[in-house]
C-alpha cells in the first residue's frame, strides 16, 4: 500500500493500516535501515504511570533511599 506525501511533508496513511491501531492517534517515527518505522503510541496521565511506578517499586523493595543511591551512583 501507499502512503502519500503531501506539500506539508505529512503522510495520509492509508485506512486498511490505520484501522488496525483502534483508539490511537499517535505514532513514533524513526529511521531503521533506509525505512521509516511508526510505532503505535498510548499517551497515559501522568498521575497512572506514577501510581504504577510506586507499584511496581514496592513489589520489589525498592525504597526512597535506593533511588537516592542509585541517582548519587549514575551522577559520577
């Protein structure tokens, strides 16, 4: 299938590809061996992804003071 470039350099995708992506509006673009890659995005807010962050800490003990020690080891 083909993708068409417009004047404005954005890309109208074509209907059969999009539909298979329901309820996503975002896509990540790169360059990967001479092709372009668009890779689905699901955009979240912010406060769900830090209650699951704080889930997922506590589930493997990792507490306030790791974190510290942890910044203080990538900071040298």
């Amino acid at each position: 299938m083909l993708a068409k470039k417009t004047s404005k350099n954005q890309l109208t995708l074509p209907k059969e590809i999009v539909g298979n992506f329901p309820g996503i509006d975002l896509f990540d673009a790169m360059v990967e061996d001479n092709r372009i890659v668009l890779t689905p995005v699901k955009v979240t807010p912010i406060t769900a992804s830090l209650e699951g962050i704080r889930s997922k800490m506590q589930q493997l003990g990792i507490d306030e003071n790791d974190v510290a020690e942890a910044v203080k080891w990538a900071r040298k």
